[in-house]
C-alpha cells in the first residue's frame, strides 16, 4: 500500500563523506534507485504485506541490511509482522494517553543532541526511571519506541552510520528486573535485530550492578554473534565511560556536558512526539494480515 506522505526526503543526495561510507559499508551503488524499486514492486503485489513504499523508508531496510534485497524483503516483513503481533507495544500509539504522558514526563529513551564523530545517533536509554508497581513495561516499551520510530523517520544519516545505545541502569530493582520476562526480551531482540531498518553499533550498559548479569544473560541468549560482541557491561565509574564514549556538547549537565540539563531533552522529546500524532496514527495500518 502506498505511503500517505511524499518522499520528503532525498536519500540520494549524500554528503561526498557519506556517499563513500555508504558505497564501501553498505554496498550501496549505482543501481540503488533499482533495488529501492524492487523492493517497491515486490511490497505493491504482496497480498498480506502493507508497508509504506517511499523511497526513505526502503532505503532505510536496504542500507540495514547492506543492500541485500532479499535480506531487506524479510526484514521488512518481519518489522511490520511483530507489530502486528505486538498490539501491547504497537496499537494505540497515542501519545496523549495518560500511561504514555507520564512515560514521556520521565523521559525513558532520550536520543542526545545531533550525532558522533562517527555520525551515529547516540540514545541514552534510562531504562529504571520508571516504578514497576505503578507503570507497565509494555507502556515503557511503547514510548520508547515510539520516540525511536519519530527520531529515525527521516535522519539520513542514521540510517548510514546506525546507532550507539547507553543503557543507564541507575536505580534498578529486582522488580524492574522482573519486568523483563524471557518472552518481553526474546520480542525485544528480534525488533533490534530482525525487524528495525537500523544498525546497532554499540550497546553499552553503565551504573550496573553485579546482579545485573542475570538479566543481561537472557539478553544475549537471543543475541546473534554479532549483537553479543558489541554488548559491554561497564564496571568503572560512568563518568570516565561518558568522558570517553560521547562528547561534552553531546552530553546533559547530568552527565558530565555542556548540552543543558536532561530536562530539556525531556521536553523536546515529549513535544516531538505529540507534533507527530498524525504520522503516529497513519503508521498503524502498515502491518501483516492473516492469509
């Protein structure tokens, strides 16, 4: 089904640094406009596939998947497959829910101001600023990527150079561990690494106690080899990670920078989102029907 939104984006016109990036990494070339229609063609005549067919969005899952054509067809099936079969994460993104307002008033998934040296969007996941006895890990989880769906719809580069996640785990209880049952993590897992149209660099975790492991080890169950090597629990103080990993004018105060306190990418999130409610709403009926 055809994307209600114009291709705003030109993902052809790359900087000469990305263009080669994305020419030696991803195999991206001159027959990329024919691979972008392929997929297209292939989306327009699958009976129980609706997807956007933009030109972003497909270059977004070929760029992922290194231009590997069939590789991006099941990516593509597989991310529009689990949020069918995930309505607790996927249904209903309104962001005006009371549940999702006090998620998005906490700020759980906080992508930081402009990129890396790399040009990776960096994330500062907050992943225990929630109360288990009072908020759902589904609702955590639905606003959580819902500011992941609004923050990569149309960032270029991105959808180049990929993703560097900080897991803060300052304030974890054996109740947020609890949250985090086998089932909620296989889902997890396979979004990262079958499902999204994005490259994760680096998942780091600091402020993590020793008894963090436990949980940390049915991540990496359902990790390939790939995602386990690019996974690293941090024991030093988090101020000399955040020193070395991410730049001062990157950084809230919070955390060593100079990029003002975490409150102001609170709000900025927040309003983001809400300036994106119609795009929200035209996203969820793109998905797998049954046969």
């Amino acid at each position: 089904m055809m994307s209600s939104y114009p291709n705003h984006i030109n993902c052809y016109q790359l900087t000469d640094k990305q263009r080669q990036y994305a020419a030696s990494v991803l195999n991206e070339r001159e027959d990329g406009p024919a691979k972008v229609q392929e997929v297209r063609e292939w989306i327009e005549t699958h009976k129980n596939l609706r997807a956007p067919t933009d030109d972003f969005t497909i270059q977004r899952f070929l760029r992922a998947c290194k231009f590997d054509v069939e590789r991006a067809k099941e990516k593509i099936f597989n991310y529009h497959a689990q949020r069918s079969a995930s309505p607790d994460w996927f249904a209903n993104r309104d962001p005006m829910i009371p549940e999702l307002q006090d998620m998005f008033k906490m700020g759980p998934f906080l992508p930081l101001n402009g990129v890396d040296d790399e040009g990776r969007i960096v994330v500062l996941l907050r992943v225990c600023i929630h109360d288990p006895a009072k908020h759902s890990i589904a609702n955590f989880l639905k606003a959580s990527l819902m500011i992941l769906d609004v923050a990569l719809k149309d960032h270029v580069s991105a959808s180049i150079y990929g993703i560097s996640a900080i897991f803060d785990m300052t304030g974890v209880t054996l109740d947020h561990g609890l949250q985090m049952t086998p089932s909620v993590v296989q889902r997890l897992v396979h979004a990262w690494q079958g499902c999204y149209p994005l490259r994760i660099q680096s998942l780091d975790f600091v402020n993590a106690p020793v008894y963090v492991n436990f949980v940390l080890n049915v991540f990496k169950s359902f990790m390939n080899k790939k995602l386990k090597s690019r996974t690293v629990v941090h024991k030093g103080s988090s101020e000399e990670f955040f020193k070395a990993k991410v730049s001062q004018g990157m950084l809230p105060a919070e955390y060593g920078g100079t990029a003002g306190p975490v409150q102001d990418l609170i709000d900025y999130w927040k309003a983001k989102v809400e300036e994106n409610i119609p795009w929200l709403e035209s996203e969820e009926q793109y998905r797998v029907t049954c046969p």
